[in-house]
C-alpha cells in the first residue's frame, strides 16, 4: 500500500508562512495560524511542504489503510486560504449560515481573505470539528 505523501515533518511554520508571496493572504495566514493555536491548544506543525496542522489523531479505514493526520489545519493557497475542517461540514449548518463568503469542498473550507468571515463563527467551527475528531478517535 503507498505510503501517503502528506507527513508531519520538522519544517519551520514561519518560514513557510513568510514565503507566501501574496501580502494579505501572507496576513490572513499568521492570523489563522494565532486563531487555531488558541482553539485547539496545540502547538503548529508542518504537514507536507504546504499544511499547517495542529494535533492529531490515529485513522484506520475498514480497507486496513491506517495513518495519522492533524484534527484541524489550514494552506495558504495561491487561489485562496484553505482551512481543513476535518470533521466536515454536514453537523454545522448553523455556523456554515452565519460564517460569510466561503465554498466548500468534502472537508475544506476555501476562503478568500479573511475578512469575508465572522472570526467568531470561524473559531467556532473549528472548536467544534476539533473536539468532534478528538473524540470519535480517541
């Protein structure tokens, strides 16, 4: 079975963050990097050369594919700022209608700049789908 590409590594977050050459998502990103570190308690680690990721948590899949991954993480991307809600999205319709200007894809939440959300409902939902995955994997 290969083995998955994306691993938590020892890569300096602020290095990586001060690389992104686009200003205000450079800006948007240490923001994310303050609000997940205060949600989630954990310190950020690199994931790959592009995710920031924060905790995590054992996966086994009823194939037998297992591995680690983080419980909450965000990418500065050059499109727009992706933040991994890995819980998903489907127990947050609430949150999901008072965040702002987003899309979504199966556990990512795309976002342009920052100020297109409620912070407040942000931080929230990424407390929310943190606990969520800390539980159902622990």
């Amino acid at each position: 079975m290969a083995e998955l590409k994306t691993q938590k590594n020892d890569g300096d977050v602020e290095i990586f963050l001060n690389s992104v050459a686009h200003d205000k998502r450079r800006a948007d990103a240490f923001q994310v990097l303050e609000l997940m570190k205060e949600v989630t308690g954990e310190a950020p680690k690199m994931w790959g050369d592009s995710i920031v990721g924060f905790g995590s948590y054992h996966y086994t899949y009823a194939s037998g594919r297992e591995g680690d991954w983080f419980l909450a993480g965000f990418s500065p991307r050059k499109q727009n700022l992706t933040l991994y809600i890995m819980s998903g999205f489907d127990e947050y319709d609430d949150l999901m209608a008072r965040l702002g200007k987003f899309k979504t894809g199966k556990s990512c939440l795309y976002i342009n700049k920052l100020e297109d959300v409620d912070q407040d409902v942000l931080k929230e939902l990424v407390k929310k789908s943190t606990e969520h995955m800390a539980q159902s994997n622990s």
